[in-house]
C-alpha cells in the first residue's frame, strides 16, 4: 500500500480514559494520540504498568468508547461503523480466560464465525473452509476435540488466536499475548504472529512487557510514557534513547553486545576471557553478573582460557598465584566469588 493510500487504521487527537455518568466525571488516562498505519504490519505496545496499555487497546477495539477524538478504519469512522460491520474488521483477543463447561477447542474456534453465520449460526462452505484453516495455521489440529478447560495456557492462547482468525479480519489487537506463558511458548506466540503479518497480510497491534522478545519480531513499537507516545522500529528507539523514557531513572540499559537488555553494573576489576563463542560469550555473561568487567586480548589481572581437553571444555585461569583450572562456569564464578 502507498502512503497515498487510505491508512488502514488512523487515529486523531484520540484521549482514551474513563467517564462517569453518575457524576459526570471524566478521567483521561492517555491521549491525544495521533497514529497512521499505513501497511499490515505487527506493532507491540510498551510501556509501565498503569500506563493504559489495555485501556488504549479495549478503545481500539470499541468495547471502551474514546473521550475524544476520532479513530477511522480504511477511511471511515468508527463510530459511524455498525456493530456487525466492525465485527469483520477487527477481532480481539483479551487475557480473559473463558469457563464454558463441555466447550471443545473446535467450537471455539466456530465462533470465529459470528458476524458471518445466519440467527441459527448455520455454516456454509466457505465457513468451514476458513475454521480448517484458522486451526491448521495456528498448528492445533491435535487439539480440535479437547475440552477448553483441559488447555495449557499456551494452548490457549493459540486457540484464542484462532478463533480471531476464522473471525477473518484485516486486524486483530491482542492484550498481552504471552501473559502466564513460558519462554518457548512466548517465543511460538510471537513467531505465529509475526506469520500472520506477513502471510496473511493482518495488521497485528498487541501489548506486551516481553520487550527483548518482541524486539525480535515486531515491524514497530508504540512506546507509551508520561511525555506521549513514541513510535518506530526497535532500532530507531535504541538510537534516539527512546527506552531511556520507559526505565526512567532505573538501573536498566540496553546492552549493544548481548543484543539485550539488563541492569547497569559497576565494574571495579577487569578479566580477560580468551576463546571461542559460544563459550566465551558465556563466561563474559557470568564474569559481569559477579562484577567483572571483561576484554579479548588487553592486559588484565587475570586471564580466562577456554579450551578443550579430552572431549571436555576447561576454563584455565591465570593470574597473581599461577594457573588454577576449572571444569564448569559454576567452578570458575564459586572461585572468583571467594577472591573478591
């Protein structure tokens, strides 16, 4: 799509929060945002807890009316969107949990289909067509008969996808798609979106405070602080010192060798670690998680060599009392821990 075009999702002078009829009160919580979207693409929200991370998204969606403002999908506004007509253009996926008893993972995915099925819910050929596909490309066919309840939360959430996907929408928001899930099930969500961005050509927007993980995915991130919203890909953010406004005055760096973020450290003694990654690397991690600084190469009061020796990695230390060796990176730390 050209910049030309109508964005996909536009947002102008939108203020999201809370209002009161009772007493006619009125609590912004975010805003005035400002946003065009331009191309399918997926964008992770960030941002401190308390922000409106999910406030921002239930407004997006319609479930939470705007304070102010205006929100045009493909040109038009929102508000002047039927209920029916939104339901084909944008499909949610909250962290509520469902309790349906008896509920299969195969029916939930069939209700998906609501905006498209007559009063009786009857399905068509196509109907069925898009369920199939929606439960093959989130990879759950093994699933299809397990009761709900009997799910993983992983499990879970790749239902709950798709069921937004035989929703058959050109945009899906999600509200912390990888909360309660392990690290292979957060790494598995994120790369199913991502899949769907570019394969089905879905404009995905979801939050998230897996940051070093989305940063792997995302096309773009919406930075939500105190001073407004910030947006770009990761690596614009890394450069104009955008995370700087989330950590605020924590200890929290982005650290350009690890490729991750971490806390700051104070270093006061160097060691230099000489060998092959990936071994190196490791032992560099575990030598500044004990508070060594470490180099390649300079002039240093102990040197780390890691080698191979019979089949087996050793880590041989030399410094102000000769040559100690160790056979594991637990070994090496317990040793240094003690000669601080």
């Amino acid at each position: 799509m050209k910049e030309t075009d109508t964005p996909i999702l536009k947002l102008e002078d939108l203020q999201i929060g809370y209002s009161r009829s009772s007493s006619r009160k009125v609590s912004c919580v975010y805003g005035p945002l400002n946003v065009d979207i331009q191309e399918p693409e997926m964008i992770g929200i960030i941002g401190r807890n308390g922000i409106g991370k999910s406030t921002l998204l239930r407004t997006l969606t319609g479930i939470q009316p705007a304070l102010k403002g205006r929100m045009f999908i493909y040109g038009s506004e929102s508000r002047k969107i039927s209920r029916s007509a939104m339901a084909r253009l944008i499909s949610y996926v909250s962290t509520e949990t469902l309790h349906i008893p008896n509920l299969q993972v195969a029916d939930l995915v069939t209700l998906g289909r609501f905006p498209y099925t007559t009063w009786f819910g009857k399905l068509n050929q196509r109907d069925t067509l898009i369920i199939e596909d929606a439960i093959e490309h989130t990879g759950i066919q093994h699933l299809r008969y397990k009761p709900v309840y009997k799910l993983s939360d992983g499990e879970k959430q790749k239902v709950m996808i798709a069921r937004a996907l035989a929703q058959d929408t050109p945009i899906i928001f999600l509200d912390e798609p990888t909360a309660f899930l392990d690290l292979p099930a957060r790494h598995e969500i994120l790369r199913l979106l991502h899949d769907l961005t570019r394969k089905k050509s879905k404009l995905i927007v979801f939050s998230t405070h897996d940051l070093s993980i989305a940063m792997d995915e995302v096309d773009k991130l919406w930075l939500m602080t105190g001073e407004g919203l910030f947006e770009g890909a990761p690596e614009d953010l890394l450069i104009n010192q955008g995370f700087r406004k989330l950590f605020g005055n924590s200890d929290m760096e982005y650290d350009t060798r690890s490729m991750a973020f971490k806390f700051s450290r104070e270093f006061k003694r160097s060691i230099s670690v000489l060998g092959e990654p990936p071994y190196s690397t490791y032992t560099s991690k575990a030598m500044e998680r004990i508070g060594f600084r470490t180099t390649q190469g300079e002039t240093a009061e102990y040197t780390i060599t890691i080698a191979s020796e019979n089949n087996a990695m050793q880590w041989k230390v030399t410094g102000r009392d000769g040559i100690s060796t160790f056979g594991s990176i637990y070994a090496l730390t317990s040793f240094f821990m003690k000669e601080r």
